[in-house]
C-alpha cells in the first residue's frame, strides 16, 4: 500500500508521511507544481503541491530583478520535472491556502527538486513562518 491513511478527523497541521505517487501536470512557479496524486487504486485528486522547505521569489513581483528570479527557479523546476513520468509526495500537510499542499516532492531518481534549486541558489529556505524581505535591487 502506498499511503497510510488517517483513522478518525483531520486536524490541522496534521501531516502524513506518504510516499503517494503522483504525475506532475505543470509547473506553477519556482516552488508550486500541479500534480495528478494518486491515493489509492483507480482514484486521482488534482492538486497543487507547494514544495516544502522553499521559497521562490514572486513572478508577480513589482521589482524586475525579482521577476526574473522567479522565472530563473520556474525554469529550473520545469526542467528538473521533465521527463518524470511519476514522483513521490512526503511528508504531506495542508498549506494555509485553500486547495494547495505542501509536501517534499522525491524525483524517480531519489533527488529532491527543492534541494537541487536551494544548492543552485535558486530559492531560500522556508519553515512556513515569517519570510525574509528583501528590497529591490532596482529601486
């Protein structure tokens, strides 16, 4: 069996340990993909899945210097996803946004796509507090 499932309510912070074999659809950004999850037999839930442990910089951001950065690390995502017939969602909890998770996404190679973008300085560390503000480089 691939997953462990809970027995009795779900409670908030709760985090399952997986594996749960997922097909990325598409890259969001530099830190969120979507994916098909696949829980059990025969069922598929669409789902967006914020990697754990990251932070990108916003595509939406109003400095330049941050937008490409984004584009940078939503490159290299995209790139590390390519050809990944299927991963592996860990460690997964709910996200503070509605619809969205957030779990440690494992390559079929065993590699972690949001180590490979911390080690390419890609993206920041992120325990899911308070993120570090940074100011323009362009202003």
């Amino acid at each position: 069996m691939m997953i462990a499932l809970a027995t009795g309510p779900c409670h908030a912070g709760q985090t399952f340990d997986g594996p749960v074999l997922a097909e990325v659809v598409r890259v969001i950004d530099g830190d969120t993909v979507l994916v098909e999850a696949m829980p059990w037999p025969d069922h598929r839930i669409s789902t967006y899945v914020r990697l754990r442990g990251i932070d990108a910089p916003e595509l939406k951001s109003h400095c330049p210097a941050f937008r490409e950065a984004a584009r940078e690390a939503q490159d290299q995502l995209t790139e590390f996803m390519s050809g990944q017939k299927q991963v592996s969602l860990t460690e997964i909890s709910g996200d503070k946004y509605f619809g969205r998770v957030v779990a440690r996404l494992i390559l079929a190679d065993g590699r972690s796509p949001a180590d490979l973008l911390l080690e390419a300085g890609l993206v920041e560390p992120y325990a899911g507090k308070t993120k570090t503000r940074h100011h323009c480089p362009d202003t």
